[in-house]
C-alpha cells in the first residue's frame, strides 16, 4: 500500500497537464521513458505496476476505458538479479548485534538468520513460535516452517518476559511494532553502529547469502527463504567478493 501511494503521487506529480480518464496516447509510454532517466529498473517497474492498478480500478469503477499502460514495458536492467541488493556480511551483523538492544537484536537475527521478510516479522505471534522453529505466514498466505539457530532461540525466549514502555501493540506479537517503526528502529541501530544502512530486506539476502556458503545447495537456501522458484534463490545467494579474492590469488 505505501508503495501503491507513492507510485500515485509520483503519476499525478508528472501528468500536472493530462486529463486523467483521458490520457494522451503516448502519455504512459512517455511518463516511464522519464522515470527511467532518474530511477533504477527495479523502481521504474513498481511504478509501473501502481499506475496500471490505478487504471484496472478506474476501470472496474467505470470511471474511463483508458488502459495508458497496457502495452508500457520497463527497459531491461543489464545488472545481474544477483547484484542489486547488496547482503551484510557476518562482520557487519556483528557489530550490529554488538550495539543492539533486546528487540532490535530480535531484528537483526530474524532477518539475518531467519531470512523474514518485514513484514513477517511485524506479523510475528508468540503462537508461531515453536522451539526450535517458527511458523511464518508469507506472500500469497503461504505458510513455512522456518528452523532457527541457537542464537535466535535464545533471543526470543529472552523476549517472552521482558518489559516494553508503551507498547501499542497487542501482547500476543512477539515484536511490538508496525512495519514501518520496525525499519526506523533498524535505521537507528545502523546509524548508533556505523554500519552502512542498506535495507532490512538486506538482512534477509545475508541469510541466503551465509546458508549458500555453508552448504553448496540452493535448494537448502530457497527451503529456508520460502522460495518456490529457485531462481529467487540465486539473488540472494551472493558470491563472496573476499573469499573469490582469496580463491585467486593463490593462483
């Protein structure tokens, strides 16, 4: 939805002089040409799909017959999927974990070893908590059984009984916060650690990222991320940059 809202802004911002249900006929064409001049791929794209949900539902209302963006396709990105998002490396989950405090390490360690998406870990209950492993409920309402290390299982045992000034949330989650306060309070322990903000989705590519490295098998990788295409997987299945070096210069 917040990127729904700020794909609208941004197509109102730039169709100041088009007449919304009656778009000139290249004004979709011309409207991704000019992201495309300021924005990545990957943005352009996510634009592009909350300008056609705009006019499917202008559509449906029957407010126009207009389809701008009907035929509209996005560039083609020449950097590999497996190089766009950038993982933290084990180094940097340390010093992270290192200045963390209780639930904001929860954070760390359920991107970073769990490989949970934002939003999974807002939705988290002390129900899906089970020992040694977590239920998790995500995209498309599919259902995973997600293993946990040690240490994540001690962090959100520690969690159970501790105190949180003002929590807003019902007590039944086991972090007491949204989506987005979750990714402020991440922004803060990057900043207070000198660790490079990348994004909490980061965290996740650095779980692929070190369970790829430990096993050698992608299909390992993509069972615990909840991937069902493999392909996924190789996006977040980084090749380490110091360990190639290392690799090569023996040679």
């Amino acid at each position: 939805l917040r990127k729904y809202r700020e794909g609208l802004r941004s197509l109102l911002k730039d169709w100041q002089g088009e007449n919304l249900l009656r778009p000139t006929r290249d004004a979709g064409t011309l409207y991704i040409r000019r992201l495309e001049a300021t924005y990545a791929p990957s943005t352009v794209e996510v634009k592009l799909a909350s300008a056609r949900n705009l006019y499917r539902a202008l559509r449906w209302s029957g407010a126009t017959e207009a389809t701008p963006f009907e035929n509209v396709k996005v560039a083609s990105d020449p950097t590999p999927d497996w190089e766009k998002r950038e993982a933290y490396s084990r180094a940097e989950v340390e010093t992270l974990l290192l200045h963390a405090e209780t639930f904001d390490a929860a954070i760390v360690l359920l991107g970073a070893h769990a490989g949970l998406r934002i939003a999974e870990m807002s939705s988290l209950t002390w129900a899906n908590f089970q020992g040694a492993a977590l239920s998790v409920t995500g995209k498309g309402g599919k259902t995973r059984r997600v293993q946990l290390s040690e240490r994540l299982e001690l962090s959100l045992n520690g969690l159970r009984n501790t105190a949180v000034s003002h929590r807003r949330r019902d007590p039944k989650y086991i972090l007491p916060w949204s989506a987005n306060r979750i990714r402020e309070r991440f922004i803060t322990l990057c900043e207070g650690s000198g660790v490079a903000y990348k994004s909490v989705h980061s965290l996740r590519h650095s779980a692929g990222t070190r369970l790829y490295q430990r096993t050698g098998d992608l299909n390992k990788a993509a069972a615990h991320l909840g991937h069902s295409n493999i392909q996924t997987t190789r996006r977040y299945a980084k090749v380490d940059v110091d360990e190639l070096k290392s690799s090569l210069r023996d040679w």
